[in-house]
C-alpha cells in the first residue's frame, strides 16, 4: 500500500467556503472596477443603464459593478456580502439567481426607468437576493430556507422604503424591478426544486 507523499496531499476547501467564493469575486469585480474608474479618466458611470437608449442596453448588465464613488459602493457590499453568502450557503441558484436579477431586473430599469438618467449599482442585486430569500422557502415548502426568508425579513425589513420614489438621485426603479425579479426567480426555482424533492 502506498500513500501520498505530505507534500504531494491534495487539501480541499471546506465546502461553505467553496460555496462562498463567489460571492467574494462578484464583490471583488466590483472594487476592481471602481478602483479602475478613479485611477483612469475613463468615467465607466456613463455605461450604465440608460433607459430606453439601444445604444446603451450593455448597461443593464454592466450596472451592477459601476458605483457612484466608494460610499456607495461599501453600502452595497456588506449587504451583498450577507444576503449572497446565504443564498450560496443555502441553495446552488447563486449565479442563476444573480444573472436572473441583473438581467430581469436592468430590463424593468431599461424599459420603464425615469428619461435622461442613468442608473448604476448593485443595489437591485441586493434587493433581488432578499426578495429572493425571503420568498423562496415557502415556496420550495422547506422549513429552514423558509425560517431563513422570515430572518431576511426581520432584518431587512427597511428595505421597503427603498422601493418607492422618496430619495432623489436614489434608482427606487433598480430596487423594484430586483426585487421583483428575485420574487420571480424564487417562485420558479422554489416550483421546481419542490417537484424534484
């Protein structure tokens, strides 16, 4: 019987750790770009979303990662970090989750977003993913994801406010149409993952 050298052994991750990892590039993306954006005189804020323009639909996928200064981008990191890593944790939809919000959610800003703005950040990601746990475990009839939405809840419940048109300069359309689009992602994922038990 052989062994492996220590040396040559293979160690593995733990698998929370794994599952988070993405989460941790999606935030770093974000910082790289902002960094990048006050280094060069590239002005990256003019690239997102522009609603109406075809010239500009990229914008609804580049948003997310384009932030006004790092104020605002540290405001959206810490939440994305939590609401991320328990959707990672929790369930294998973070990416399918994500592409689903940025993209549901950029088209609802594109189509029906205020004229001459434009609208920029990961706040509709955010608002997707706690709109996403919050309704998913109901419907997926899993008790702990379940107990998890009523946790996102009562934790973020202020959120709310975020949705309606109260704070100028402030895309309540991007935290609207993100939380509706993780509304819809958690109804068909939790419809399908409910049938597949």
């Amino acid at each position: 019987m052989t062994t492996a050298s220590p040396a040559r052994r293979r160690v593995d991750a733990p698998t929370w750790v794994r599952r988070v990892i993405p989460v941790l590039v999606l935030v770093a993306l974000m910082w790289a770009t902002e960094i990048v954006d006050l280094v060069l005189p590239l002005s990256l804020d003019r690239f997102g979303i522009r609603p109406r323009d075809l010239g500009h639909l990229q914008g609804i996928v580049l948003s997310p990662f384009l932030h006004l200064g790092f104020g605002h981008l540290m405001a959206n990191t810490i939440v994305l970090l939590v609401l991320g890593s328990m959707l990672a944790l929790t369930t294998r939809h973070l990416w399918l989750v994500t592409a689903g919000v940025a993209l549901l959610g950029g088209l609802g800003v594109w189509l029906l977003g205020g004229p001459n703005t434009v609208h920029i950040g990961a706040s509709g990601v955010v608002y997707g993913y706690a709109a996403f746990l919050a309704v998913y475990g109901f419907v997926a009839r899993r008790i702990g994801q379940a107990l998890l939405g009523v946790l996102v809840i009562a934790v973020y419940w202020s959120m709310i406010w975020g949705v309606l048109p109260l704070r100028e300069g402030v895309s309540w359309q991007g935290h609207l149409f993100g939380a509706a689009a993780g509304v819809a992602m958690a109804m068909w994922l939790g419809r399908r993952d409910r049938r597949n038990v």
